[in-house]
C-alpha cells in the first residue's frame, strides 16, 4: 500500500480534529460521506488524543482499527469519537479540554504473522520504533503501536511482554505456540500544538 504523503496526512489530522471538535462541542456523529481516493482506501488507523499541560503531555484517549475492515476516512472518523467518548481508562473528553489537545493519528499497514523457528527468535525480528505488535489468542488479544516502544525505552522482548499484558495475558506467553504474533508499521501524523502545525512523526 501506498505511504501517505506530508499533504495526506496533514488532511488526516485536520479531518480528526474536525471530528473531534464537532462531536465533543454538540455530542452529534457526523453524516456518513462517501470518501474517495487514500481516504477510500481500507487501512488500519489509530487516534490518539494527548492533553498538553504545564507539567506535561499526557494519554488523553486512544482509539483505533488494527485491521483494514474500514475505509481509512471512516475509520479515522469513528476511531476520533471512540477516542474522545469510548476510551475505558478515560472519561469522555469535555469541550473545555479541546484548546489543549494535540491530535496524532496512526495508518498501519496490514498485520502479518511474524513466523519463526524459535519462539525465543521473536525478539530479534522485532524493529523498535517501527514495528507494531498484536498478541492474540482465540479469546485475548492486545495492540501496543510502534511509538510505545521508544516512549517507554523498551527492548524487543520487552515489548513483546507489554503487549502480553495488554492482553491480559501472563508476560511470557510469547514464548508460547498457540499465542498469535503480528506486527505492523504505523506511518504518524500529529499536530504539534493544538489546532496547528502538522508534522510526520518518527520514532527512533
């Protein structure tokens, strides 16, 4: 699949903010659209809402799609209202908070079962700061996105273990045969101050 270019994925961004301020500022679901060319393209996404404050940044909800089952436009439109609404860790955003919210959104790339001849081989297949993992069984799963890899200093095979967590998994059942390894890469977009400026967003 085509990488989005700085213009895409300026308008991604502007689209969640977009959504975001309509829906927290009237509570209403936009009207479905018919989305057209990269915005029509199925693809995984992700919204994450962070709060700037004087003491800092911080997770202010995440929502998102890790397969491509939606249009990218919808996906990134509905993943910005559960992100703002649906988050569990969080309650709803109100629109006081809105000015000091920076909007990141997230396309992934399809998920691909990492395959190894060694479970213990799983960590050295896994690229910090560009791969995002999926830890799944026919009951649990759990995703955890490249950039939480580098924000929390996490080696390969401790990722693998939060992602296990995330799943509500005990941290080693990576090593396991029946636990379902993916990965994928995330290209990021985010505002740099609320409303404002856009830029990629890389993670090394």
């Amino acid at each position: 699949m085509p990488l989005l270019t700085s213009a895409q994925g300026s308008e991604v961004v502007r689209l969640a903010r977009r959504t975001l301020d309509s829906y927290v500022s009237t509570e209403e679901r936009p009207e479905s659209a018919r989305w057209t060319g990269y915005l029509g393209e199925r693809r995984g996404a992700f919204v994450t809402l962070n709060l700037r404050a004087p003491e800092g940044v911080s997770l202010r909800g995440c929502i998102g799609f890790p397969y491509p089952v939606k249009e990218l436009g919808e996906a990134v439109v509905v993943a910005t209202i559960g992100a703002a609404s649906e988050d569990p860790r969080f309650p709803p955003v109100q629109p006081s908070e809105l000015t000091g919210i920076l909007v990141e959104v997230s396309a992934l790339t399809k998920p691909e079962t990492i395959r190894v001849g060694k479970r213990s081989e799983l960590p050295s297949t896994i690229r910090v700061g560009t791969d995002g993992l999926i830890i799944s069984t026919s009951y649990q799963s759990g995703l955890l996105l490249p950039q939480v890899a580098v924000e929390f200093n996490l080696k390969a095979s401790d990722f693998l273990t939060e992602a296990c967590i995330k799943a509500g998994l005990p941290p080693d059942s990576w090593l396991l045969d029946g636990v379902n390894v993916q990965k994928f890469q995330a290209e990021v977009f985010g505002e740099v101050v609320p409303r404002g400026t856009i830029k990629a967003v890389t993670f090394k």
